[in-house]
C-alpha cells in the first residue's frame, strides 16, 4: 500500500504552501477541501441526498449546492449536523484513498486541516503538523484574506489546541521562518518520507 503522509496545523499556519513546496518535488496531494466540494457537485449522489433529506431549499437554481443555506439549517441543529457528517465524512474518506491508490508518486500528502479532530490520522502512516504561533496565524490569515484579526481568533479558538495538536505529530514543521528556510526543511522531509515509503511493510 502507498505510503501517506497526512498534513495539518491550525488555520493559516501554512499547509497549503507546504503541501505545495511537496508538489513541486514530485509529490502527490490528495486535499480533504477539494475532495469534501467534490463529494457534494452538482449532480452527485452526496449532493442527490442532502437535497432529499433537507429540500430544494439547500440547492441554488443551477443546481449546485447553496453552502449558506445548508449552514444556517445545521447551525443550530447538532443532529442535522451528525446527519450530514454520517453522509459525507465516509464518502470523503472513500475518495481520497481513491486519490491515493490512483497516485503515482512514492509517497501522498493527504492536507487535512482537521486530521486529529476527524480521526483520519488513523488513515494515515505518518502526520506532519505545520506549527507557527498564533500571532503569526492571526497576521498572515488577516493579511491574506482581508478580514478582521478578531475572527481568526475566534477560529484558532474553535481548534485543536496548539500544544494539543503538537503532542499529537509525528514530524513537526516550524513555519515562523521564511520560504527559502521552509523549503529546505520540507526537502529534509522528503527525503525521510522516501526512505520510510521504501521500506518493506
Ligand atoms: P488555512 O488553514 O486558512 O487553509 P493554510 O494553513 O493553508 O491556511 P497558507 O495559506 O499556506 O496556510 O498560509 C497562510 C498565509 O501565509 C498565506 O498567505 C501564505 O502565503 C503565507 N505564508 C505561509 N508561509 C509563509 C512564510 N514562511 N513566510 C511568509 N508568508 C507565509
């Protein structure tokens, strides 16, 4: 079976520019984002029963998802909440190890930014948290999605907790430096990943 690294860290901690520093070494992302939108585009079975079981209201008038809509029906409702997630947290799962067995590459980066919350390290044979403090969380999010420092508190607030997250890691990647210091530690990492992809099970 393919060896699977599974990326996570905190909002804005800098998973995606990492799983993209993997990228341009050869490496294979399987993203949980992309793989959740996926799972409910129009025209999907996932999309088909959330539409039966919540209405046409969930759905816009061309037939893709209306994501505001679901969200303010789940908000307040821990079971609907569970019923979705009951939907699509096995189709999501289904599909990326899909992604990983269709992979060409020695080893996957599956990006999962709630991988200890969700359980899916379980699915995983190593996990690589990206860690920065939480001021450089709150002003590299702000900065880059132009919104208030006070919601990306709120967010860091509503996740795993740093340290938390940190026990939890195989590898760790600190992401207080710049890009250049960056990318030679995910070379470092590369080249461990490769050799734990070539050992024998
Ligand atoms: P989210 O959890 O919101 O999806 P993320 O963990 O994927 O975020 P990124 O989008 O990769 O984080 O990084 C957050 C922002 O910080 C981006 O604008 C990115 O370009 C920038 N950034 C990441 N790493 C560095 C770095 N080492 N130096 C400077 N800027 C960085």
């Amino acid at each position: 079976a393919k060896f699977i690294v599974g990326l996570t860290g905190g909002i804005g901690s800098g998973k995606t520019t990492v799983a993209n520093l993997f990228a341009d070494l050869g490496i294979t992302l399987v993203d949980a984002d992309i793989v959740a939108k996926d799972v409910v585009a129009k025209g999907t079975e996932g999309l088909t029963r959330i539409i039966e079981h919540f209405g046409a209201d969930v759905c816009q008038a061309n037939g893709a998802l209306n994501r505001t809509a679901l969200r303010e029906i789940i908000f307040n409702q821990p079971q609907q909440r569970d019923w979705l997630n009951n939907l699509l947290h096995p189709m999501i799962r289904q599909t990326m190890l899909k992604q990983v067995q269709q992979a060409d590459s020695a080893y996957v980066i599956m990006v999962v930014p709630l991988l200890f919350e969700n359980g899916l390290d379980k699915l995983v044979n190593s996990t690589l948290v990206v860690d920065v403090d939480s001021k450089l969380q709150i002003s590299r999010t702000s900065a880059r999605d132009k919104v208030a420092t006070t919601q990306v508190e709120q967010i860091i607030l509503s996740q795993m907790p740093r340290e938390q997250r940190l026990s939890k890691a195989d590898d760790i990647i600190d992401n207080q430096g710049d890009l250049n210091s960056l990318r030679s530690k995910v070379a470092l990492l590369h080249h461990k990943y490769l050799e734990l992809a070539n050992k024998p099970d």
